[in-house]
C-alpha cells in the first residue's frame, strides 16, 4: 500500500497489529492500521492525533 499524501511505499511489519500507528518513511504521515476481518488483510486509515488542551 501507499501514502495517501507522497504515493510513496509503505512498509507493514509482520508482526503488526490492527490499530497500530505507522508512518510514511518519506514524508511524515501517520495512518492508523486497519483489518478486514474475512479477508485479514490490511489498510490504511488517516491517525487523529490529540493536540494538547492547555485549559481551554
């Protein structure tokens, strides 16, 4: 699969697991893993990131 950002290749490790975080070794990105339940395969979603409250 691809960077939905560069289109550069993204590297899944084989001992990865469904709601893990990787990120595009090009530019930064970072996409949250994904599981087909029939099919087991993966895919990519955005991650949300938490920005700091600060009190507000």
């Amino acid at each position: 699969m691809n960077c939905t950002e560069c289109d550069a290749g993204l590297s899944v490790p084989t001992d990865a697991m469904k709601g893990e975080i990787i990120s595009c070794k090009d530019c930064g990105t970072s996409y949250e893993l994904m599981r087909d339940e029939g099919s087991g395969q993966f895919s990519i979603r955005p991650a949300e990131l938490e920005e700091e409250d600060w009190g507000e």
